[in-house]
C-alpha cells in the first residue's frame, strides 16, 4: 500500500475509532443488554453489536470495495485476505466491559493482501490510543513508543497469560507452565487480547500467550507489536493465519526462543 493510501485510511479508520469510542462513553451507564455464546462466559452485549454495525455501515458506506471481517456478524464472509481487509474486534475485553466498565478496547486493523498496514487499539475508558502503521513506528496517542529491550533477562520478565494456562488443559502439560511462572519475574491477566498486545509494543508486559484467538483479536496488536521490535506466532512458532482460531504467543524476540523451547515445546501435547 503506498503512504498516500495508508495515511488516508489511516486518519479514516482513527476519527471512526474515536467516535464509537466516546458512544460507548456516552452510553457507559446506560442499562446492559447481555447474551452468551459459546459458553455461560463467552458474553456478548447490544454494545458490541451496535460498535461493530457502526463499522460495518461506515465502511460499506464508503469503501463498497473493501471486506470486513469481525466478531458480531456483520462482516463478510472471507476465505482469502485478497485486496484491503478492515478486521474489527468492536469490544475486546467484554467480560471487563460488562464486570467492570473498564480495561477493554476497540480493536481495528487494516490489511492489504495479508500484510497489516494499519493498527488500533482505542483503550476506551482511559482515552488512550495506540497506533501504528507499516515501517512507520507505533505511537501511544501521540508519543512514540520505544523498541523492545533487546537483552531482556528472562528472571526480569513480566508476561501476560490467563489463568487457564495453570489448569489442565489440552495444549502445554500445566508443570510446564507453573515452572515458567516460577522462573519470571511476575505474570499479569488482563482480560483483553488487544490490550495485552498494546502492553507488550510498550515493553508493559515482555510477552503474552493466549490458547485460542480469533484474527479480530489479534490482527491490530501485530502491526502495533512488530513496530517496536515484538514478534507474533502461535505455539508451535509458526506463522497465524488471520483466517482461522489459532493458539497465540507475542513476544519480545529476546526471550521467545527459551520460551519455547524450554517450556511449550516440552510441555507439548
Ligand atoms: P472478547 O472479549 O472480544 O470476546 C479474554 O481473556 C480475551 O480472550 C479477550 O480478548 C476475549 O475477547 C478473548 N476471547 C476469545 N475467545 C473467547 C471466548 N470464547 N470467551 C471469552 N473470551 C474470548
Ligand atoms: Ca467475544
Ligand atoms: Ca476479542
Ligand atoms: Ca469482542
């Protein structure tokens, strides 16, 4: 995509961004309409719903061209990340948006024939934004942020992982994983995906690892991650899709290798 593309898409998708941010402000206490998905925790509110339309009918409306994929179903059907691709998460961090009227984000990255020209992650309570777009560095609202400590001591790592990583389950042996809960610093659970990538393009948190993401939940994070140096694979170290579910590990490229190896790969299922 050439600058000229990128910046106008780019100043597009932000001033969009912002506006469904200050409606869900606006709205914030206004009485919750709450459904479940897959499971009595997977939670969806009409706020998700009218957050992704608002999208859905903005760039429809105006980039009739364009494809959506997102969470809520008002997106387009995609087997391919053929031509410019919007990928919205409209409220990551519903299970915060719902408990706690807080800690979750609007989650918008635009790809063009796969690669991730443009990411946001619009921290809406907080009001802060961050931005990145392809070569050009990544920015908390409008300071840029630094490249990732290259010599990271793994015994000073914070990392961001759910709970669910200690419990059995069917990817890594649980020891494996309290060993490396053992052998960091300190580990954090946010509750939003998106937010946990913006912490770890900030150095915030020095990786952070996810059993089962969505492209929604990740494609914005990626081009934000990459800008300062961070890396994005899934357990096995091999490359997302975008397409499909997949297990998810960003990271700071200093200590993904003894990560893996040490712990995932031997813990393996
Ligand atoms: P969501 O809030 O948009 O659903 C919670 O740890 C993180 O995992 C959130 O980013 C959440 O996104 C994501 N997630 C993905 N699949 C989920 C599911 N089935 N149930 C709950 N959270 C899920
Ligand atoms: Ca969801
Ligand atoms: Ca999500
Ligand atoms: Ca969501």
């Amino acid at each position: 995509m050439n600058k000229e593309k990128r910046d106008m898409l780019f100043n597009q998708a932000k001033d969009w961004v912002l506006e469904a941010g200050r409606n869900i402000r606006h709205k914030i206490k206004d009485p919750l309409h709450i459904d479940t998905k897959s499971n009595a925790n997977d939670l969806v509110t009409a706020m998700d719903k009218e957050t992704e339309e608002f999208f859905a009918d903005h760039i429809k409306g105006k980039y009739p061209d364009h494809s959506i994929l997102s969470e809520e179903g008002f997106g387009d059907d995609l087997n391919s990340l053929e031509g410019v691709v919007w990928i919205i998460d409209p409220i990551d961090g519903t299970m915060n948006f719902v408990h706690q009227k807080k800690n979750f984000a609007i989650s918008l990255a635009i790809y063009e024939d796969g690669i991730g020209e443009i990411g946001l992650i619009y921290d809406v309570m907080s009001d802060v934004l961050y931005q990145a777009k392809h070569g050009e560095g990544a920015y908390k609202n409008d300071i840029p942020l630094t490249p990732l400590d290259k010599d990271k001591k793994f015994e000073e790592v914070v990392f961001g992982l759910n709970h669910f990583w200690l419990c059995e389950n069917r990817l890594v042996g649980e020891k494996y994983m309290q060993q490396f809960v053992k052998d960091v610093r300190g580990t954090r659970t946010y509750g939003s995906a998106a937010l946990e990538f913006a912490f770890v393009a900030e150095g915030v948190l020095d990786g952070y690892l996810s059993m089962n993401l969505a492209p929604w939940d990740v494609a914005a994070g990626m081009v934000i991650v990459k800008e300062t140096g961070g890396v994005t694979t899934n357990i096995d170290g091999n490359q997302l899709s975008l397409l499909d579910k997949d297990s998810v590990l960003t990271v700071n490229p200093s200590i993904q290798e003894r990560l893996l190896d040490s712990y995932i790969k031997v813990g393996r299922k």
